[in-house]
C-alpha cells in the first residue's frame, strides 16, 4: 500500500528535524497495526492549543470489524510513549487511496 505523511505543522515551524518526525509517524502506524481489527493506519499532527500539536489518526477498518475508537487507543497504550497516543481518531471502511482519489 502506498505510504502518504502530511508534515506535522509545529515541528516544520520549529525547524524539529523532518527525519525524526518520519520515525515518529511510522512508529506510531505500526503499533496500530498490530491490531487485526485495523486494517491500515495514517498518523497526522494537528496544531493544538494545549500542547502545541496533538495526534490525529486516521484507520481503516475491515468491512463488518467491531472496531471502537476507544479500541484503537488501547492499542496504542503501552506501545507507544502518551504523547504519541492518538488523541483524535477518524474510523473508516474506505480505502484511504479512494477517498485521496475523491478529492
């Protein structure tokens, strides 16, 4: 499957280096994925008010998959380090392929 990353808005503000944040992105990506109930995952950063930036995960699920928001954030407990936890979580059955295509 194709691998698309959306820069994280702060980091390239701040000049953090655009490597590592490849690497976060990934690392996050795959401690979802060990899930079977998620099918692919894209991790996106989004400014925050808060925090500076918050974690926005986007998953595809399996047709007829039970999959919960709150599941997938179990997932990436314990995996990951908290701030890397998703903080908002979009779920869809629909390749993310088709809906970049749609747009």
């Amino acid at each position: 499957m194709r691998r698309a990353w959306i820069p994280l808005y702060r980091g390239l503000q701040e000049g953090h280096d655009h490597d590592r944040r490849l690497e976060c992105v990934h690392e996050v990506e795959q401690a979802l994925l060990t899930n079977r109930g998620i099918a692919d995952a894209a991790v996106v950063g989004f400014p925050d008010d808060v925090y500076g930036e918050s974690v926005v995960t986007f998953v595809e699920r399996p047709a007829g998959s039970p999959l919960t928001i709150e599941d997938v954030i179990a997932t990436a407990q314990g995996r990951i380090a908290g701030y890397k936890k998703p903080k908002h979580v979009f779920l869809s059955m629909t390749s993310r392929e088709t809906v970049l295509a749609r747009s």
